[in-house]
C-alpha cells in the first residue's frame, strides 16, 4: 500500500484544523502546549471513529490514559496555518499498552511541523489503575500502520 503524499505512513487519520490566536505565544507562533492539545484532541477523535468514545470506555469501565509522550518539533505554525493532524495505531501489545504515532503538517506548503508518538495505557475509570485491554479494546485499538512502512 503507498504512503499518501507527505505522510510518514500509509492511512493516516487525519483531523483538519486551523491555528487560532489563543495559541500563539509572546514568540509569535503558536505554543508548545498547544500541540499536544492538537494531538490529543486528534486522538479522541479516531479513537470516536474506530467506535470507542467515551460512552464505551464508560460501559466497559475502560479508558486509555497517557504514559509517556514524545515530541519533536521540526518548525513553527503560526496564526491562521491551516494544518492536517494524522495519526495512527503502531504498537498494542492486547493487553495492556499501546503506541500511538502523530505528524502534524502545514496545508500552505505541506511541511511537517511535529513528529510525536504516545504510549497509552489501559486502565479502569472507577480505579485508575492498570487493567488488561477488553476485547472491545483489543478489536479496536487494532495497528493501524506498522513504523517499518
């Protein structure tokens, strides 16, 4: 399967966005914290689409929670940059933990801005404590790319 162009991997989830004002910083372009709140919110929305929202991880007392996050970022976005966010499933090992990689790309000329990848681990909402992936998880959670691509 090819790579769609500029994509570090092939099918990509990719959520549209434009940078607003309230991100950008005294150095006039937008906050490191605001990627990861980009990331984030691209996250909930694939994870929405592979059918597993927050109503699910409530019925199946089951969330996926943040372990370690790594970000490189590459170059500044700036105030009205139209970027894509894709992201994809690259590791789950069906129990407990996965990886999920990220790019975020400027539309205007297509540069990769950010590169970054989370591992997510299972827990249980009422406990927050480590709990194996159900089912549920283990179907959806499902690699959506493999890193060697």
């Amino acid at each position: 399967m090819s790579k769609p162009s500029g994509w570090d991997l092939p099918n990509p989830h990719i959520l549209g966005m434009t940078v607003p004002a309230s991100a950008i910083d005294v150095m006039g372009h937008a906050n490191n914290v605001e990627y990861l709140r980009w990331l984030e919110h691209t996250a909930w929305d694939h994870t929405r689409a592979l059918g597993l929202g927050w109503e699910q991880y409530q019925q199946l007392n089951r969330g996926m929670v943040a372990r370690h996050t790594e970000l490189e970022y590459l170059s500044p976005a700036f105030e009205n940059d139209r970027l894509e966010i894709g992201t994809w499933i690259v590791e789950n090992d069906n129990r407990i933990s996965m990886v999920r990689r990220y790019q975020v790309r400027r539309l205007t000329d297509g540069m990769t801005l950010l590169r970054g990848r989370t591992r997510w681990v299972c827990v249980a909402i009422d406990s927050g404590k480590p709990r194996r992936m159900p089912p549920e998880f283990i179907e959806g959670y499902a690699l959506t790319a493999r890193e060697d691509q």
